[in-house]
C-alpha cells in the first residue's frame, strides 16, 4: 500500500498551531539533565496510539467521548496526527498494541485488513503486538504483516492485501522450537544530527491466559521487565542508549483526567519498577485507560482506547552527547471538529459497501423477540440465551469442561427482533445483527473456582462499585439461586449478605463452598471487569473461542430455531 504521510501533513496544516500543554516528569538517575549548551538540541517527537481495536469509523455513545468531548474516528486521528507531525520532521508514529482485534463489524468483516490499510495511510511506523493480536492465530498475524489473501475466504476486497507498511514488534514471544521471536524484539530509528532511539514492543506475559490456546501453539511468553532489560543490554552494546518501551499492559487509576495519574496501579507498575534505569520512557495499553504519569522516575503513559486519543511525547536530545535530555508528554484528545482525511474517509466507504453482503449472512433462526430486557430478579431472556452459548462453547473437556457461564449485562448491546431488518425473512438473524448485540469481541476463558467463590462472585453484583447499580450476572441453564432487595448495597462486599448461599445449586444439587467447579467468563469479565474481582482468582485459566463466534455456533445448530427461556434461572425476594 502506498504510504499517505505526506499528503495527510499538507491536508491537516490548519491544525499545526495545536497548543502545547505538555508535562515535564523528572529525569531518572543516571541520565544527564539540564539546560542546554553549545549547538541546539535534536528535537524528536513520538505519537503514540494503543488499543484501536479497528474503530476506523467514530465510535459511538461513551466509547466516543473523552470527558464529555466527542472523540476518535480514523480519519479524524489521521488529521490530528497530520497536524502534529507537521510541526517537528523528526516524527515517529507507534502502537502500544490491539490495534487489531475486538473490532467493529467494518474491520471485522475483512479480518482487520481495512485497519492496517488505514494505518499504512495514518503512517503508522510501528506496532508493539497486543493480546488480541492473537484472536486468529501467529499465522494469520504474520499475514497482517507481510500481506497476501486470507487463506479460507481469500481476498474479500477484490484487489489483494499488500500488508502493513509498518513493523510487528513481539520481543517476548518467543519460539519454542527455534528460540527466535515471532517478530523483531525492536527498532532503532534515527534522526538528522546522529541521534538514535530504540523501541522495544511486546505484549503482556499472559496473553495465553486469554487467547485461544491453538492460536499461540509453540510460543512462550515472557516476562516483560525481564525481556526488556535483556534488550537494554544489547542495545548498549550498540552504542543505543534512548530506549522507549511499548508494552501492552497498562494500570488504572483513580482520577486526574486524561492527563493525571491519581492512584495509578495494576501490572504495569510493577513493570516499569523493575525496567533498568536506562530505559527513558514506557508507553502502555491494554486497559483502555488515560492516563500520563512518571513511574519510579520513568514516564509511562496511555491513551486510552478507540482512538480518541493520542499521546504526544516530545524527546530533546543533546546534539553532543546524542542522550535524551527531557521529555515532554501531552495526551491529546483527536477531536472532530477538524477536516477528516478523505483518504481514510475514502477508504470507510469502500467497506461500508462491500461489507453490505457480509453483514446480511443469516446465521440463524428464532421463533421470537429475545430482549435484553430485565425481569424484576435480573434476568433476561436474551442473557441466558448468551450464557447458554458461552456455555456450550466451552463444555467439551479439551476446550474448558466448564458447568456453568456468566454473562455480563453491560456487554449486552442489543436485543436479537423477530422481524426483519433488512432482506432476511422473520426469525431469521443475520451476522450483523448478531454482531450489534455483542460488539466486543471478548474472547471466552474458562476457570476453577471454589463454590465459595462462587458466592462471593454473586455477592460481588450487589456491593462495593456495584453497590447503588447492582449489576446482575447472566447465568447458563442449570444454574440459579435468590438475593434479597432489602440487602443490597453493602459498601464493603467482604460483609455482604444479598445472596442465600442455600439457594444456589447447579444442576439440582446445592453448590459445595469447598468444591471446584468450572465456570466461563468472557475476557472482560475474567480480569475483573464491572467490579467481579474474585474471578480474579481463577485458576487453571483456559482461553476459549471468541464470545460473538459461540454465539454464532449456538443458533446455527438449533435449526427450527432459538426461543426466549422462562427467566427463571435468579429468584429474588423483598
């Protein structure tokens, strides 16, 4: 594909004058500092994107806000980064991960092929793979890279896939048989005036938690502050001394904006304290979080997710020396109140209408409405039909041997219509519409827990961050117990008593609290998602097939038909 970088930097100079308001986050030990001397420093910028998920059209509802700011679209993101490099030659454009993978259905469709090609005209220089990265296997990711059709649908655009102009960076994955990494471990670019910088990528460590297991046969995964020393190392026996590291893994924080990094926690601070000290900078990903933060003197930061954001680092380098002196850091919201890139707008259209035929598939059959609507306990028709899928997906031994599944409501995004929405006759349910009701693309993972786990997980529905919106989990067929209204919204969950542990069984039988059961979650849910923290505590995790594919299994093998249950899985009472 041919690479646009020039044309979207004439397109976008009305947006070159974009205010700075940059922070400038302590140097760490060992790397010089101060004013500047004798001939003037090498500028050098870094925008940095992470979790795109190939929303190349503007996503909706809160999905495309930034505190309240309607933000992202791909063609808004190519102006916007347009902009940006106009102001500084030396410009290096990188992913920090899952720029592929969870995507909208204009992605999707076309196994992500439409996002590496806006990519390549966005002038995207380089990706740090993510876990979703791995939804359809090594193979198919090499193929993203180096081009070429995809081996069972083939080339669905009618005029081939050239694959990415940029580079795939894996430095911790590693072949088991060969010893060598999947992708490069890194990159050195290099600017004007002698001055080189490095980039490490990789993924986190426990990807193979939460991909299909087949998908990464014959790799490991390792240790990321680990991987990324090693480098160090290498590197400096190079003569490369300014390292950037992107790593998809990320943290949360507790306020400060889009640019703070109050309470800042999670993985990837126990990361950066052990990176070695002569790495200058950490650009993450992976929770969809914003944040902008210095981590044990090293800045790392995060632009949340979609593409409504990107992440402005501005290296200065002294010309002497060649060493980073300061870094500048600026998460900036890609607003859309700028001329779009006809290129990529050019592009949206072109897959708008050959996805039209895709889209219309019929996958299966209902004999009615299945709504998303509660009932007064909680459940909903369609929820368990989802968690029945889930279910059946990842009962088999060798995929799960799970005996029941939950289902979250918030990833409910639709309800599946008896009557038609498009050419498709009534009952029938398309790809598309299926789609629509679970958008995300979370992949399946399948867990031990204790039966008092268990009721820990239902407890969890009614308390802490779920205590003034309890937020009821969708239960597969066998499974039920009963909570009480009066008893919900306990602050603290350790003291909280919604659920009778009496009441819950599977299967007829009463749940054990010191028995193990099998239970499924989607990848959302697994990592603690919506407040569920026990299921963090899951082990002999098993990655499984992707939640909207088990769907799609689910009623293509009832032939006459999916009908909406009776919602008699949760009982409640005053």
């Amino acid at each position: 594909m041919t690479n646009h970088r020039g044309t979207l930097r004439l397109a976008a100079l009305a947006l070159a004058a974009l205010t700075l308001t940059a922070c400038f986050p302590p140097r760490r030990p060992g790397h010089p500092g101060g004013g500047h001397h004798g001939p003037p420093p090498i500028e050098v910028q870094v925008l940095a994107i992470n979790d795109f998920h190939g929303n190349l059209a503007p996503p909706s509802g809160s999905s495309g806000r930034i505190e309240d700011v309607d933000a992202g679209g791909a063609a808004y993101l190519a102006s916007h980064i347009a902009a940006l490099e106009a102001t500084n030659p030396n410009t290096v454009v990188v992913s920090a991960g899952d720029l592929v993978g969870a995507s909208p259905l204009l992605s999707a469709l076309f196994h992500d092929e439409p996002t590496i090609e806006a990519m390549n005209q966005i002038g995207l220089d380089v990706n740090a793979v993510g876990n979703h990265e791995f939804d359809e296997g090594t193979d198919e990711l090499r193929r993203l890279q180096e081009g070429g059709c995809h081996p069972v649908d083939g080339c669905l655009d009618g005029d081939g896939f050239a694959g990415a102009d940029f580079e795939f960076l894996a430095a911790n994955v590693v072949s088991q048989e060969t010893g060598e990494t999947l992708f490069p471990a890194y990159t050195v670019k290099r600017f004007p005036g002698g001055a080189q910088v490095a980039f490490i990528g990789m993924t986190l460590e426990g990807t193979p938690t939460i991909v299909t297991p087949e998908g990464v046969a014959g790799f490991d995964f390792l240790d990321e502050a680990e991987t990324a020393n090693a480098l160090v190392r290498r590197l400096e026996r190079q003569g490369i001394e300014n390292i950037i590291v992107l790593v998809h893994e990320g943290g949360v924080t507790t306020g400060g904006g889009y640019n703070g990094c109050e309470g800042v926690s999670g993985p990837i601070v126990d990361i950066v304290e052990r990176l070695d000290d002569q790495v200058d900078a950490v650009i993450s990903g992976h929770t969809h979080e914003a944040y902008n933060c210095v981590i044990d003197g090293i800045p790392v930061t995060s632009a949340s997710s979609f593409g409504r954001l990107v992440t402005d680092m501005d290296l200065t380098i002294d010309r002497r020396t060649k060493r980073i002196t300061s870094i500048a850091v600026d998460n900036r919201i890609v607003t859309r109140d700028v001329e779009p890139a006809p290129g990529i707008e050019a592009l949206i259209a072109r897959y708008d209408e050959l996805s039209a035929p895709l889209a219309n598939r019929v996958i299966g059959r209902i004999t009615a409405d299945i709504t998303r609507a509660p009932n007064a306990a909680g459940e909903s028709a369609l929820g368990d039909v989802i968690a029945d899928s889930q279910l059946a997906a990842t009962a088999p031994e060798h995929l799960g041997g799970a005996q029941v599944a939950f289902m979250n409501p918030g990833g409910i995004r639709a309800d599946l219509l008896y009557a038609p929405s498009g050419t498709e006759a009534p009952g029938e349910v398309t790809y598309e519409e299926a789609f629509t009701v679970q958008p995300f693309g979370n992949s399946l993972v399948t867990m031990t827990l204790t039966g008092a786990q268990i009721e820990r997980l239902l407890e969890e529905q009614f308390c802490g961050v779920n205590a003034e919106a309890p937020r009821v989990l969708q239960p597969s067929a066998g499974f039920s117990y009963t909570w009480s209204a009066s008893a919900v919204g306990a602050a603290d969950c350790d003291t909280a008593d919604a659920v009778d542990p009496a009441s819950i069984t599977l299967d007829g039988e009463p749940v054990d609290p010191s028995g193990t059961y099998r239970v499924t979650v989607n990848s959302f849910l697994a990592t603690g998602g919506d407040g569920f923290a026990v299921l963090n505590e899951g082990t002999d995790r098993l990655g499984g097939a992707l939640d909207l594919d088990a769907l799609e299994a689910y009623l293509s093998a009832a032939p006459d038909g999916v009908a909406p249950g009776p919602q008699d899985r949760i009982g409640v009472v005053d």
